[in-house]
C-alpha cells in the first residue's frame, strides 16, 4: 500500500497588507492588501505557476512565503513548521532549504563580486561543504547550470543576461533547496535564452527534486513547465488546478481572458475579438463582492454584492466564480 505524501508547503488564509495599522504605520492612508486570504499546497518536486497581471500579488506573495517580506496573518507550513511564527532557528532552516532566483539577472549580483565567490559566499554562510571544498563546489555548480568553471573568475558586467540568470540559478541551487520561488526569472531575456533557462529548470527539477514556484506573465512558459497552475487577481487566487485543465477549461472569466490574450504567431489569426478592457480596481478601495465584475463580460446582479466568491470545483480543479464552467468560454 502506498503512503500518499505530505505536501512540501502549506498556505493558509495568508495576508499582506500594507499601510493602515498593519506593516508600516507611518504609511497615511487606507490599507493596501496587496495578498488577500491566500491559500494553496506545494508537493514535493512539483512546479506551480503562479500568473496574472502586474500588481495582483504573486510577487508579494512568493516572498512572503519564503519570509523575505513580512506577512499580516495566516499559516506558512513548510515541511510542517509554521514559518508564520517562526523562531529564529526555523528561519535560518527556511534560509538553508529555499531560495529566490530574482527577475533582474544583473541586479541580484553583487557587481563588486566574481561568480566564483557570489556562490562560495553562499556555501560558506550556510555551511553546506569544508571550506577546502568550496572552491570544487563552486565549479560543480556553474557546470550543472551549464557553465565552463572559467566563469567563475567573471564578474556580472562581463557577462550576458542569460548567463547572469545562470549564476542565479547556481546560487539558489548552492543551498540545495527543497524550493525555489522564480519571479519572472526568464521575463527579461532572450526568446532564445528564454528557453534555454526552462530546459534547464526543468532538468534539475527532475534531477534534484525541487519544488518550483514558477511567477510568470508568459503563459506559454507557464503551460510548458508547471503542473499546476494558480490565477492570481488583486491579490487572491480566483483559479488553480492541474495546467492543462486550466488551460482547456478555464472555470474564470478572468483566466478566459488571460488565455484569449496569449498571442500567436499564425498571421491567419486576428487580434481577440473580446479583449479583457479596462484596469483592475484599486487594490486601497476593492470592490464588493467579485473584484472582476467590474470589467467582466459575463457578471450578474450578484457578483458586485457581499463577500467576494470562494474557491469551489470538484477535483484540484477549483474557481472563484458564481458561473457554471459551461458557461466561461475561450
């Protein structure tokens, strides 16, 4: 009989919040909820997405869940510690199983640094080999990553942005993560160098194990990497469940809209007949109710009143919307 096995990260009911009486009193003003009651599980070795359009929160929400920012209230249970109400040993543990691989390739370099030692400061803080190793270690990085151990007497301006993001990756992996979160880690590179970066996490995700958080605007990578797939949409998650399903059979109105909008690149096929018009509300003023309705083409009566819809489906397939599925069409 198998032993069905236990997520890697568990979040619940998570909040970030800023202004107001929460993060940062000195901020005037209404409170910002930039992550709103989010919930969601990460299995070991599997790689979730996280989409939807700038300011709906993934970024806020992939660092609080590794604690780089702070969070307002709920649970982070990762490998089944509360990380919410974290001791400081629990934090230096979550420092030494996870890590974040940053957009910009550049910035996340120390430009005063050669590769070889951005990485060995890594394995030095954390501890992971003798220091006689190190230098060994640091090579067997930049080749997993697919590069020559040369580069490791470079610094971050001799190099491109690909191979930057590639010492991002090798840093990241020099604590032998359990998880990785990737913010928009492929979104300023190369359609070229694009791919290769998600061949390679794809690789060392099948030869590590790790778990990824992918956060991303192109929903074709998206598709091609992840297992599953979250929607995020002023700061919670209207949509999630396994990619293909998302993909086929959007529940939302707004993951319909995301999906109408990926372009194509056969010139027998017009622009959408419907695009998603308008911006999103105010995250300082949401609006009752669903906070799509204002720009969705198919709200009723019901969705600009009370509490905003919970997450409901059958299966892991799940969406926040009143609609039947049959009734959401791409």
């Amino acid at each position: 009989m198998s032993v069905k096995a236990s997520p890697l990260l568990e979040v619940t009911a998570l909040n970030v919040h800023f202004g107001g009486t929460s993060l940062i009193p000195a901020f005037a003003g209404p409170t910002l909820r930039a992550v709103n009651g989010v919930s969601l599980t990460v299995m070991p070795g599997e790689t979730l997405g996280l989409v939807g359009e700038s300011g709906s929160g993934k970024s806020t929400l992939g660092r609080a869940i590794l604690r780089i920012g702070d969070l307002t209230s709920g649970e982070i249970l990762f490998d089944g510690t509360d990380m919410a109400r974290a001791t400081v040993g629990d934090l230096a543990r979550l420092r030494r199983q996870t890590a974040m691989i940053f957009q910009d390739p550049y910035g996340a370099l120390n430009p005063r640094m050669r590769v070889g030692e951005a990485i060995a400061e890594v394995l030095r803080v954390h501890r992971k080999v003798p220091r006689d190793k190190i230098g060994a270690r640091v090579a067997e990085l930049l080749n997993l990553v697919g590069l020559d151990e040369g580069y490791a007497r470079s610094r971050p301006v001799d190099l491109s942005g690909g191979q930057c993001q590639r010492v991002g990756i090798a840093r990241a992996l020099a604590v032998e993560p359990k998880l990785i979160v990737a913010d928009e880690c492929v979104a300023a590179l190369d359609v070229s160098i694009q791919g290769q970066i998600i061949n390679l996490l794809m690789d060392l995700r099948e030869r590590i194990g790790m778990a990824i958080i992918f956060i991303a605007h192109d929903l074709a990578i998206v598709r091609r990497l992840c297992d599953r797939v979250a929607v995020m949409y002023l700061g919670r998650i209207v949509e999630i469940g396994p990619t293909e399903q998302v993909f086929t059979d959007p529940s939302h109105p707004y993951t319909a809209s995301l999906l109408r909008a990926i372009p194509d690149i056969d010139p027998d096929k017009g622009l959408p007949a419907n695009p998603l018009t308008g911006e999103p509300p105010s995250p300082l003023a949401l609006p009752c109710g669903c906070a799509f309705h204002p720009r969705c083409p198919k709200a009723l009566p019901q969705c600009s009143t009370g509490e905003p819809p919970s997450l409901e489906g059958v299966g892991p397939h799940r969406a926040a919307c009143i609609l039947p599925p049959g009734e959401i069409t791409i």
